[in-house]
C-alpha cells in the first residue's frame, strides 16, 4: 500500500507539473496567475488524502463533494495528458522529419497555443461523455452450453456484478439502477465478483437493504475484491453479509445438486499479512465432483495453470476494462484476459467490465455492465456459447 500512495502521488505529479509547462507556454502566464495555477494544482495532488481525512472524521457530506471535484479533474487530467502526448509525439515526428529531409517543416508542426487548446477541449468533450457513460449501464448476455443441467431444467440464469465500489461516488441511484436490471433479469442466481465496496464505507450501510431485497431462487454469493481490504476486512464482509450475499472465502456451495459455486479470496489480503495470499484455489476446485457445473467465482481475471479443466466458467472482474481509454492498453499488458468472455480450452472464462466507477466517476469507451449468463441444455452439435451487448 505504502509503494502504491508513493507511485500515485509520484505519477499525478508529474501529470500536474506537465500540464502546468503546457498551459505556461501556450497562454504565457503572468506571476499572480502562475501562482494561482500552481496552487490549485497542489491542492488537487493532495485532494486524495483531504477526502480520506474528511471521510474519517465523519464529514462524509464534505468530503462526497470534494471527491467529485478531485476525481473529475482526475479523470480530466488524465485525458488532456493523453491527447497533448499525441501532439508532442506529432512534434518529433516532425522535427525528425525535418532533419532527415533538410526542409523547413514548422508549417506542419502545431504552435504552442494549438497543442495546448485542441487537447483541452477534446479533453473536455471526452471528460463530459465520460461521465454520462458512467451512468450508462448496459446489459450484457452471455448464452452457455451445458449438458449438467437436470432433466426438466432448460435454462438457468446467473446475474453478476462486479466492481460497483460503493462509497461517496457510487451511491442510491447508480446502485438502483444496477440492481433495477437484476431485478428484472429475475436471476436464479446473484453474484458479486468483489469490490463491492470501495473504501471508507461507514455512509453506506443503508445501501445493504437495497441489495438485500434482491434474492435469487438458489442464492446470493459474493467474493473478496481488493477493496475490500482496503475498506478494512471486517467491516467490508459484515457489509456484504448485511446485504444478503453469503461470502465464499476459498468455500464452496452446492446448488440443487448439479452446480458447484466456489469462490477465492483475493490475494490482497497477502500485503495487509491477512488472509487471502494463499487463496486456495487449486484444492478447493481438485476437491469439487466433475459431474457438476463447476462457476468459480474470482476478482481478479487469473487463469493458474493448476487448475485448467477443474472448472466450467469463470467469473472474474477487477481491469474495468482501464475505465478510460487508452488505460484499457496499460491493463492488458497486467491481465491478458481483456473484458468479455474467453474460451480457454475445456473452460470458459468470463470478464466483467465492471457495475460502478473507481476514483474518476468517468467511463469512456469502457461502459458499465451488469452480466446475465444463461446456461442452457446443450444440443446435438451445439457450440460452447457466445456473448451479446444489450
């Protein structure tokens, strides 16, 4: 935890010191305006801990509404620093160009002024999507194969969410949203693949009802993420108990004697010397009978080779698929199992883009989803399953 508040202040940093040189050198800021500049600059490096402070001390009205200021400019920042690199890069190319030609290519090359307002307005547009998507929550479906439904059983329907991070962004109206689609799916089964909650968690414990009065005919089951730790452990799993899931910690369940639901911690819990380093995973599923549908439920989208052909799906969340583009391509090169669903061999895995919003309540080109998965009696010469958006 101490190397990741390092690394993010270290990083937003340099994110705040860049933006300052580009708005210097585009408007030629004057001392008084400089200063002004640098100091709100300062104060949104350090708004992430202020929030932190507020939300202990029991301001949470206070610090609701800073984290929409902070976080917003986050997500902004983030943005007009992608766009400008763009333009910096066109500037090298160009000058690299020039030299290699031994021509004067400047009319090409854009001025100060433009490479700085073009990528603070296209930041903006991108920024006020972003938060729309945010809201946007989509449907997706997920049709599976299976011969281990019982005779008389057609269709069984799974409703996951993933990554919704309760908290002082992520409150009523997106959680009703998210569980309004749930509720009209009519799940036999609910699951929440971890970071059901986000951080300080002591303003949403009305939230729990909400979730609770979702049941689904065989149950509701829930997974650590790695913010629940964060949260603090043990208030996260009361939490998650109050709103009805019943938390598998490398545990497993039995549903009408032809599924297995099984769920792992996440290894999380290894930097706070808590449970979850060792998650289990590999003897718990080597412990589950074949001859049932084996979901295993997992935060983080892993596949260990260890335990290949001992499930039948499943499902992770945690990447949000980067929340805003281009951070999808960062993650990749972490989680090589991007968003959707992946057939990997004999199994199949799913990825959540995720229900709710971490730090920037934005989302661009990564929209929210809560996930439907209908397993369905395999026919003669069936294939496996496939996905659609909705």
């Amino acid at each position: 935890m101490r190397l990741f508040l390092l690394s993010f202040f270290l990083i937003y940093g340099l994110m705040h010191g860049y933006a300052f040189l580009r708005a210097r050198a585009a408007i030629h800021l004057g001392g008084i305006a400089g200063i002004l500049l640098g100091l709100f600059m300062l104060f949104m490096i350090l708004a992430p801990v202020c929030i932190r402070v507020l939300e202990l001390r029991g301001y949470d009205e206070t610090a609701q509404a800073l984290s929409w200021g902070a976080y917003l400019w986050l997500g902004f920042l983030f943005l007009f620093m992608v766009c400008a690199l763009v333009f910096d890069f066109w500037r090298i190319l160009g000058v690299a160009a020039a030299a290699l030609a031994k021509k004067d290519l400047s009319a090409f090359l854009p001025g100060a002024k433009v490479a700085f307002f073009v990528p603070l307005a296209l930041s903006l547009a991108a920024s006020a999507y972003g938060v729309f998507e945010a809201r946007d929550i989509r449907t997706e479906r997920i049709v599976l194969e299976t011969d281990k439904l019982p005779v008389g059983m057609e269709r069984f329907r799974i409703c996951q969410i993933s990554d919704v991070h309760l908290g002082l962004i992520v409150r009523d109206e997106r959680l009703a949203r998210m569980l309004d689609i749930v509720k009209r799916e009519n799940p036999d089964l609910f699951v929440s693949t971890g970071d059901l909650v986000d951080a300080q968690i002591d303003g949403i414990s009305r939230l729990a009802a909400e979730l609770r009065d979702v049941r689904a005919a065989y149950g509701n089951f829930a997974v650590t993420g790695n913010h629940e730790y964060i949260a603090g452990i043990d208030k996260a799993l009361a939490f998650t108990k109050e709103a009805g899931f019943e938390v598998l910690r490398a545990q497993s369940r039995d549903i009408g004697g032809f599924l297995t639901v099984a769920g792992v911690d996440d290894p999380t819990g290894r930097g706070f010397g808590l449970r979850g380093g060792d998650n289990g995973e590999g003897e718990l599923l080597a412990s589950l009978p074949r001859d049932r549908f084996i979901l295993l439920l997992k935060h983080r989208p892993t596949l260990e080779e260890t335990t290949r052909g001992l499930f039948d799906l499943q499902l992770s969340g945690h990447t949000h698929r980067g929340q805003i583009f281009p951070f999808n391509w960062i993650v990749r090169l972490y989680f090589p199992l991007g968003s959707g669903l992946h057939d990997v061999g004999n199994a199949q895995v799913y990825v959540s883009r995720g229900s709710g919003t971490w730090g920037p309540p934005i989302r661009f080109l990564a929209p929210p989803e809560v996930t439907v998965i209908e397993l369905v009696r395999k026919k003669p010469g069936g294939n496996k399953g496939g996905a659609t958006g909705g």
